[in-house]
C-alpha cells in the first residue's frame, strides 16, 4: 500500500502532470495522423526523454503512447481512415455515423469505453490480488 502511495506522490509533482499533459497532446495528434502509431511515437519521442530524469521520461512516454490509441479513433471516425491498428473496428461503426452527422455521439461513447477499459484494468496493471 505505501508503494501505491509514494507513485501517486510522485505523479503529483509539476514537473511529472506538466509532461503528461504534453504528452497526451502529442499522443492525440500523432495518433488522429493516419500511419503513424503509437509504437511510432514512442520511437520519435525517446531522444527527448534522455536528459529528463526517469519518473518524468515514462509517465511522458506513457501519455504518448495511450493517448496516441486514443487519437487514431479521430480520423477512424471522422475520414474512415484508421488512425491506429487498434482503431480499426471504430471505423466500421464511427465512420457511417459520422456521415449521418452523429460522430459526436459516437466520440462520447468511445471516450466512455475508453475510460472503462483503463478503469477495469488497473487491478492487472497494479497486480491487485
């Protein structure tokens, strides 16, 4: 239990929420680019994290990387182009409503699946018995 303490004071630093909040702007950008993926902008972003120190350089790597997943749904939704691998099921259900002007609905139930499945699955990253 102090483990899991002594990660949510390290996430509550600055200088850790500033570069997860860039790295969830990067992540979306490059993941709503058709053909670039998340493995992608984990390999464009590593010479940035050299000079940071370690807590700073996973948590940006890791905003990158679920944020990019989670971009690829934009342009799977909005042009039928999968942004990502993972986004292609979003385009066989998202692009046809977004034709029929509803892709605003569609982003809202994505972004609720989205955050169940991170929800649903911290028990298996924490190693929660």
């Amino acid at each position: 239990m102090s483990n899991i303490l002594l990660g949510f004071q390290t996430v509550a630093t600055p200088s850790v929420l500033l570069f997860l909040v860039i790295g969830c702007v990067v992540g979306l950008v490059i993941g709503a680019l058709p053909g670039l993926t998340g493995n992608m902008a984990i390999a464009l972003m590593v010479p940035m994290t050299f000079g940071m120190d370690p807590s700073v350089g996973l948590a940006f790597l890791a905003a990158i990387y679920c944020s990019s997943i989670f971009g690829g749904s934009i342009s799977a939704i909005l042009l039928g182009i999968p942004g990502t691998i993972s986004s292609f099921a979003t385009t066989l259900d998202g692009y046809p409503l977004a034709k029929k002007c509803r892709a605003g609905l569609f982003f809202g139930v994505f972004t609720m699946a989205s955050g169940f499945g991170v929800l649903f699955s911290l028990p298996c990253w924490l190693r929660w018995p």
